[in-house]
C-alpha cells in the first residue's frame, strides 16, 4: 500500500478503494483499512491530489467527505485536486504550490492520487528535484 520514495519523508499509494476498471463509489470499512496501513507505516501528514471528478467516490459512505476523515484520523492534510486523465494535470504554480505543501507538513507525508502514479508522480519528481535543488 504505503511506497516508500524517501524512507521516513515520503512514500505514494494509490487512493483508498483504487482498482483498475470502472470506479466505484468506496464503502467506510476500505477507507478506515487504508487509514490503519498509513498509520502503521508512520504517516503524519497527507497530499491528496483527487479532483472533484473522484472525491465523490467516498459521499455515500463518508458524509463528512474524505479529507476531514483523514483529518479526524489525525493526519495533517494539504489537498491540491487535480481531475484525472489530463495529459498536463497541473500548472507549473501548482506544483510548487504542492512543493509548499510537503515543506510545511509533519513528515513523513503520503502522496496519492487515483493509482498512485500519473499525477503522484509528477508531483514526486518535482518535490525531488526541489529537494535536490
């Protein structure tokens, strides 16, 4: 679930409930699964990059919406939504706008979108290189 980037600073996952195929709205119980791993591999803080296009996925089952489940669950969040399948996803000031984010959150910090690779990774590899920077 939890991959490791930089063992104790960041780590990626697919979202909670990801499968390949048709999405599908995510029960509670898959969400409180995902939120135990996170906590067991150490994770403070969380960088969700879900668009309104897939927040959705988690109304029926989280009224509170899945953001402040995170919250309650004690992680610190930063949310920089982004729909999926777009072939640029984000704006140059958006990524530093996530790089921003990963600085001030209590580390280690999770990143996730949908599976955990087109736009988590385009976030990864700027925070990389802003670290190597």
């Amino acid at each position: 679930m939890v991959s490791w980037i930089i063992e104790g600073e960041l780590a990626v996952s697919a979202r909670p409930g990801f499968a390949p195929g048709e999405e599908r709205a995510v029960p509670a119980a898959t969400v409180e699964a995902w939120i135990a791993r996170a906590r067991e591999a150490g994770v403070r803080s969380v960088i969700c990059l879900l668009g309104d296009d897939q927040l959705p996925l988690y109304a029926g089952a989280l009224p509170e919406g899945l953001l402040a489940r995170y919250r309650a669950a004690g992680f610190a969040v930063a949310h920089h939504g982004v729909r999926d399948g777009l072939t640029e996803p984000f704006t140059p000031a958006q990524l530093d706008e996530a790089w921003e984010s990963f600085r001030r959150l209590p580390k280690p910090v999770l990143v996730h979108c949908s599976a955990g690779h087109d736009r988590t990774g385009r976030v990864v590899r700027h925070v990389l290189r802003r670290l190597e920077g």
